[in-house]
C-alpha cells in the first residue's frame, strides 16, 4: 500500500466504523406518538428570526409540545432567541425548576453552591427514566472507572459495559457571550420532550447534565448593561456602549484562566465536576465565525494521553460533517485554540482523563440583530474549513447563533449515544493509562522537600496540588533517592496514580515544543517557580516504594515561638502572612530590623519583625498563621524602624477592572484593607495625600496613555450605578459616566501625590504611567522591539540590593520571576554601559533586574530573550518627599504567583521607610 492510499483507506474504515454502531436515524422521522406535536407558533417564530434559511437545520426548525410540560415560552413569556430579550439567571433556574416539576423522571436540578454575591449555581440532569433512577450509581461506577487501581479485568469489562457516559454541557462561562445561557434552555426542553428516535437514543445511551450559566453573577450584572445601554445599539456605524466594566466579584475573561481554582465561583464548578467526573465536559463560547468546533490543534501538552488528541478531531470532524450536510456554512475545526496551557476551566476534564471540548459560535454581544461584515481567512475554504462563512454583509440575529449552537451539541451528544461505550472505555483507558505511566516511565515522582525557609509556601503548593484531586503523601522518614536525601516531613507526589499526567504539568519545567508557534495564553505555568520553592524531580523509581502518609486533608503547619522571654522577634522567612499578622495586630506596636542580626546562636533576616511586651496573643496569631518566632529576654542591638500601616488605595481604569481584580483577590486573602479609586478620586484638587499613604497601580491597559485616557466619551454619560431597575449595577465601584479617563488633571494629581510623601507601586504594565507622564523622575520606558514574543514564561532576574525592604525574605541572589509584559525601564546610565548606576539618594535605583539571554529563560516561551537583559525589574524612583516603586514584572498575576507577593507586601509595611528620601511619617494604622 502506498501512503497515497492510506488516507482515503482511513476515511473508509471511519465510515466502515460509524456504519457498525447504533443505526443511523434520520431526523425527519417523527415520533408515532400523538402526546407529542410540533409546535406551531414555534415554527412559525424561528422561521422569522432566521434571517436566513442555511442558518438553520432540520433538528431545531421545530419544537415538540408535550400536554403538562411548559415550554420556554410557557414560562418565559417570549420563545428562545426573540430579539431583544435576554434571560436573567433566575428566571433560567426558574425554568429549569419547572421541567423538573413536569417530568420528574427525566429532569433534575442540583444547586451545587453559591456565587460570592450569594446566587445559587445550578445544575439540571436530563436522561432518560432508567438512567435517573440509576444516577448515582452511574456516578459511583463513573468514579471507579476514573480511579481503576485494585479493578480486576472483568470488573472493568463489567463497569464499562454497564456505565453510561455522562456528557456535561456548560455555557455563559464569559458574561457578554450571551447566546449559550439561551441555547441550553431549548436544549434541556428538546432533551426531555422530544420522542424523535435520535433523541431518544440520547437519553436512553447518555446521562446529560448543564450548567446553564458559569458566571453568575456577571451574567445577571452583563443582562442588567444590555438593557440599560445595549438593547437599542446600533451595529452599523453607530454608538457601542461595550462591556459592563465588572462581571464577577474579582475577574471577568480570566474566569477562563484560574489555573489553580483561587475564585470561589470557579472551585465551585470544579469540586462539582471531581464528585462526578463526567467524561466529557463541553464549554459553549462565542468569538469565531460562524461555528469553530475545538479539535486540540498544536502545541499540545504531550502529558495528556494520546487518546484524546484523536477523540477530539474524531468528535469535531462527525460535527463539521454533519453541519455542513444540513447546509450550515461557516463551520471548522483546528486553526484556533492550541492544548498547551491547563488552565482553563473545562480544562478540568482533560486534566482528569476525560475530553474537553469547547464550541465558538459567532459573538452576538446581546441579542439585536447585526449587520456583520464577513472577510478574511473564515470567509476562505481550507481542509478544514469545507463550506466557509459568506463573505460580505450579513444580518446576524441572536437565534442564528443559537441555531448553530444548539444543532452542533444536539449532534454531539449524538455521536455519543452512538458509541457509549467507546467513551467510557477511552475514559478507563486514559486513566489506566496514567497510572502505568507514572509506574513505568521516568519521572517517576517529585519531592517538596521539608525545611525550606517557609513551610507556608510549601504547603500551598501541597495543597493546590490537593485542590484537584492530585494524591500528595508526606514522607515519614528520611527519604533517599539518587536525586538526594529529603528529611521526613517532605511531600512525595507519586506519578503512577490517575493524576500523575496533571502532577507533573503543574510541576516540571515547561518546555516549549515549537519556538515558531504562539500559544494561546500562557507557555509556562511551573508551581515550584511559581511559588519560589524548591521541588525536585525524581527519576529513581524507588520513590514509588518510599514510606509516606497520604495526605486526607489540606496542610497547614502551625506557627511556633521557641525560647522564652517578654520580646518575640518573628522571622522575615518571605512568608505572605506577616501582613495578615501586622494587620490583625494593626494595635501593636512593632519595629522592623533594617538589618540581618543575631540572638545568641539565632540568625535574623532583615526584616524580622520584633515585638516587645509581647502577649498571648501576638503569640497565638503566629502560630495560626504559620509563622516562625523566637522569644527574646530583651530587643536585639540592630538598627530598626517603626512598622507603621498605610493608609492604602488601589487604583483602578474603568476599562480594565479584572487585573486590579486579582491584586483586589490576594488583598482580601490576606486581610490587608484598602479603598478602591477609579478616576472620579483623582481629579483635579483630589488632595489624594492628604487621605493616603500608599496608592497601588495594579497591572493594567496597555500603556501609559491607556491608564490616562481610557476610553472616548460617547454622545451621552454611562453610568455604572445601582438603581432599583438595574440592581447588580454599581457592585465593587461607582461612577456617572464610566468613559473618558483621568486625563492629564488625574495624573497631575498622582505627581502632587508623591511629590507630598506619598508612596506610588505599579505593578507590570502600569509601570509605563508614571515614566510616560514624569512622575517617576531619572525613569524611562519603552515597548520590546519587533521579533519580541514573551506569552508568560518564567525567567532569571538578579536582586541588587538585597537590603531594599521590597527584597525583605528573599534570600537567593537570584530570583525566578514571571515575565508579564511590562515595560523596558531604563533608570540611570543605558543598559549595557559601563558606568556605575547612581547611588544618590534622590537619584532612582534599581533593586533588581532581569538577566536576559537564552540561559535566563527558566520555564516556557521567550523569543529575542537579549532584549530584556539587564533590564530593571524593580526600580525605586524618589520624587520629592516620597517615591514611585516600579515593578516591571507583575508580582501578583493571577491566583498563581505567590513567590512575588512579598514583594508588594514588604513594600506596604515598610512604605516610609524605603530608601534615603524618606516619606513623611503621617499615619500610624490603617482604619
């Protein structure tokens, strides 16, 4: 056989395949049943809201009626997809609530938590009468088949054969996506009625559950913007009014990117999805045209089995086929999302051996009809885009997209009930799979070795591992490998378990496959970096055999005073919570040691916080927290300031709430309070110092300009506030009209701010402000060269001034670091020169700078690495009597780097006393 002849043999062993499963059914057939009629004014409705007739297919241009069972409409008052109507969650859940009432043998709803503004997430199961009643074993038998370690053969024949596979369908991930919260409600209905053979073949072979809305609390909020501002917007030239400017409490698009599950919401979703471990989870999204079926295009994380990078082309291809057939065009598979980065949300599933699958369906952004420009290369026929969208102008109404979404899941979930079986055993095989990988193949495990400088960060780590199911054990002795010796008390994660694949993604270094592809979000992600802890990998198989304890609960190490005496010195070991600890103890005096000091044979970083008279209860806070003390007879000879608290605010643009919402999350987490300022606080004759002492500038924008400016003013003010029509409105933040920027006064004002004492920390991208607008004096910034690509790796910097108290606890010369795409600071003589930077007190210093070059690239993707040498990473800028703290890295990215978090923490608890010009001392606690 030549290899000429290989692909059109493949094609036909496929049709040979698809030919031998359940039979074909046609969808025209309907249902003999007279219970169940078409129903007409729906029929008449979707014809009409079309707007045109290859928008729609055969198995959504009509809907069953069933006597006793109320269709959307019923309750809802308007069909799914009426033009200008969006549903509220509530009335969502109001509605699923009802289908459960009519056909409690086929429909049922689950609240599995609460959002943080106190809204209920909800899940509805639709299956069949016998597959309900037998629900919860189909999820234990799930599970064992997830976990097949101690299973005979023929029980896993036995388990397979007798499990139905459970197909989960998510939607309304991202709040201004607003066809999928809509889609899924005809969906559950046409699920439950309908008795067309293919349906009925759906719930007979596959348990099908939906999460009708992910986000929701900024759905609601994104509802309450479209009809204040949206419903009449104009698509052709005129006015657009945009996004709401918050979603959910913190974040809005990254609630696609919490790799490690810091968002309540968001560990909501996934503990549900860890109790039931479907096989397949399917997130509905909007962004391509008209509908891109997601087929795991390169680069691919080579720790996820090889069976999935065929399930996901298998699963895709059936729905590009089968759309185009009905005359759909527009629809693809490849050429958008890669599967390198794990940290999206339906990315649970592919991490825990089961398939991600994920839809884009042309964006909508409300629910008016557009006129959409069609071009470029989704206009244009590639193998794998057989029947492009038309090119040119289009009416684009809101039940076009849900045509498209609702017709490729109702296709999906019928390939499934094809081969149940093959998805349950592919399920078992990728989990079978990763336990004899783990067994068979180096890396065989990795050590968190016990006695690191702060055992605080070693047990996140341990417990984030935890977080998703990932089995961590805790040695109980000493522990010999041929990597090394670790004390007992280290943690052993064990790679031949069902997690392994996922241990190790989140663990090793990141090693990018093709420097010539980009990757959709980030190329590295590695926890020990992350977290500036030591983890090491372990290729000596004997740590599989290593006597350990597995770990049934989270960690955490109780803090401990050693000695006895009136003063506690509590070590500066870079452990986060001694801000909680100064906050919680904001009534107590402490100072801080400017330098390293001993106390008898007791060595003490600079920073060390000593607390004379101290009480039970400084004590007992230092042990709840974690934290390391020595009681003392008397205070230390060293040289020490006053820890007084600032007064602190944190600014945000209108136009990018989320990245000040991370920085917002981890204040929150370690109780350190502020005020939340937006430019209506920083206008003209604000007096910003006169009410605090510390602002912090979040990552944010784009540039400087972007920070300043924001967005255009439009015809008309746009307020975000709450009112009695719009009650989600105004949550976090208020203003009169959301556009238009601080300006020039704004930054003006943030001049005045230091210039008075004030103390001024940007963060990434926020560093371009104060060098574009002058305010950080001696600074320059400038934007990366062309050929520059850096998408979040981690790399080298060098800390040079250890005793700057930013770089309080961080003992290491140098310093692993994630790139965030901040500026290119240039303070004093040029990069590369060979005179000395300026030691003056009034004169900017740099405190640590990144090492650049190829070597300097620790994890992940840099490409023209020379351009960030000895780059400035963190300058300190006087400005009158206070200071700028410029961070070109974004040391609080995410929910992930907490190896960085220190060093905006140092820089709140000592910000009056961060170099030679010193700001004036005006607050003594904060409030």
């Amino acid at each position: 056989m030549t290899k000429k002849m290989r692909v059109p043999c493949l094609l036909l062993v496929v049709a040979l395949f698809l030919s031998s499963a359940v039979p074909e059914v046609t969808h025209a057939q309907k249902p003999a049943a007279a219970a169940v009629q078409d129903d007409a004014d729906f029929t008449e409705f979707v014809k009409k809201a079309t707007t045109k007739p290859e928008f729609l297919s055969p198995l959504v241009d009509h809907l069953p009626k069933k006597a006793g069972v109320p269709t959307p409409k019923d309750v809802l008052g308007y069909h799914i997809g009426t033009e200008k109507k969006l549903t509220y969650v509530a009335d969502q859940q109001r509605y699923f609530r009802a289908l459960e009432k009519a056909l409690p043998g086929r429909v049922k709803t689950e609240v599995t938590g609460k959002t943080e503004e106190g809204r209920d997430i909800m899940v509805l199961f639709v299956t069949s009468e016998a597959n309900l009643k037998n629900l919860e074993v189909n999820r234990q038998n799930t599970r064992k088949i997830a976990d097949p370690r101690g299973l005979t053969d023929a029980q896993v024949q036995q388990l397979i054969a007798t499990t139905k596979p459970h197909y989960h369908v998510s939607a309304g991930l991202h709040s201004q996506e607003t066809n999928p919260p809509e889609a899924v409600i005809e969906l559950a209905y046409r699920l439950a009625v309908s008795e067309e053979p293919y349906i009925k073949q759906i719930r007979d072979n596959v348990i099908v559950s939906i999460t009708g809305v992910t986000d929701v609390d900024g759905r609601d909020r994104y509802v309450d913007w479209y009809y204040a501002y949206k419903i009449d917007e104009q698509y052709d030239g005129g006015e657009n009014y945009d996004d709401v400017p918050y979603w959910g409490k913190y974040v809005f698009h990254d609630n696609n990117r919490d790799i490690n599950y810091g968002v309540d919401s968001l560990r909501v979703h996934l503990n549900w999805y860890l109790n039931w471990l479907p096989p397949i989870w399917h997130d509905l999204h909007e962004a391509q045209t008209l509908l891109y079926t997601f087929s795991g295009q390169p680069p691919q994380n080579a720790n996820l089995d090889p069976i999935l990078y065929t399930e996901l082309p298998f699963f895709a291809t059936y729905e590009v086929n089968k759309l185009t057939s009905y005359g759909m065009p527009g629809v693809w598979h490849f050429g958008f999302v890669d599967m390198w980065s794990p940290g999206y949300l339906g990315f649970a599933a592919a991490n825990h051996n089961g398939m991600l699958r994920m839809y884009e369906i042309f964006n909508q952004g409300g629910a008016n009809t557009k006129k959409a420009r069609l071009s470029g290369a989704q206009t244009q026929r590639q193998w794998f885009r057989p029947n492009p969208a038309p090119a040119g102008e289009v009416d684009w109404s809101i039940r076009n997209s849900i045509n498209y979404a609702e017709t490729g899941v109702l296709t999906a979930l019928e390939l499934t009930s094809k081969f149940p079986t093959m998805v349950v055993e592919n399920f078992y095989k990728k989990s079978a799979n990763a336990v004899k990988r783990g067994a068979d193949k180096p890396p065989h495990g990795f050590v968190i070795p016990a006695g690191q400088r702060d055992q605080s960060q070693v047990d996140r780590v341990a417990n984030l591992l935890r977080r998703q199911a990932i089995e961590v054990h805790r040695a109980n002795t000493e522990i010999k490998v041929k990597e090394g010796t670790f004390p007992a008390g280290s943690y052993i994660v064990k790679l031949n378990q069902p997690y392994g694949p996922l241990a190790k993604t989140l663990l090793e270094k990141q090693t990018y496959p093709d420097p010539a592809l980009t990757t959709y979000d980030d190329s590295a992600w590695s926890m020990g970096m992350a977290s500036n802890i030591e983890i090491k990998t372990i290729e000596d198989k004997t740590i599989l055999d290593a006597a350990a304890a597995l770990l049934s609960a989270d960690v955490v190490t109780a803090g401990a005073t050693s000695g006895s005496g009136p003063v506690t010195i509590v070590t500066h070991n870079g452990a986060l919570n001694l801000i909680t600890l100064r906050y919680r103890l904001k009534d107590v005096p402490m100072k801080g040691a400017k330098a390293p000091f001993k106390v008898g044979e007791v060595e003490f970083p600079a920073g060390s916080l000593i607390v004379e008279a101290a009480s039970d209860r400084v004590r007992k806070e230092i042990a709840a927290l974690g934290l390391v003390a020595t009681a003392a007879t008397a205070a230390p000879s060293v040289e020490t300031v006053d820890v007084d608290l600032p007064r602190v605010a944190m600014y945000t643009t209108w136009s990018s709430t989320e990245k000040p919402g991370w920085v917002r999350l981890a204040f929150d987490r370690w109780e350190i309070p502020y005020d939340l300022i937006h430019k209506d606080h920083v206008q003209a004759g604000a007096n910003l110092r006169s009410k605090y002492d510390v602002i912090v500038m979040p990552h944010q924008g784009n540039n400087g300009k972007s920070i300043v400016y924001e967005q255009p003013k439009l015809s008309k003010p746009v307020a975000y506030k709450k009112n009695d029509k719009f009650k989600s409105l105004g949550m976090y933040a208020e203003t009169d009209d959301v556009r238009g920027g601080m300006g020039l006064a704004g930054a003006a004002e943030f001049q005045k701010f230091v210039e008075g004492g004030g103390v001024l920390l940007t963060l990434g991208v926020a560093s371009y402000f104060p060098a574009d607008f002058g305010i950080a004096k001696g600074v320059d910034a400038q934007s990366p060269a062309q050929g520059f690509y850096g998408p979040g790796p981690y790399v080298n910097s060098e800390i040079l001034i250890p005793t700057h108290p930013t770089m309080f606890g961080y003992a290491q010369k140098t310093l692993p670091v994630r790139y965030a795409g901040g500026p290119l600071l240039q303070a004093g003589p040029p990069v590369g020169s060979e005179q000395p930077a300026s030691t003056a007190p009034d004169r900017p210093q740099i405190v640590a700078r990144f090492t650049g070059g190829e070597a300097g690239v620790l994890s992940g993707l840099m490409r023209t690495p020379d351009q960030i040498r000895n780059r400035p990473m963190v300058v300190d800028a006087p400005s009158g009597k206070g200071r700028v703290i410029m961070f070109a890295n974004n040391p609080i990215y995410r929910w992930q780097t907490f190896g960085e978090h220190a060093m905006v923490f140092n820089a709140l608890m000592f910000w009056n006393d961060l170099g030679g010009a010193a700001a004036t001392k005006t607050s003594t606690a904060a409030q």
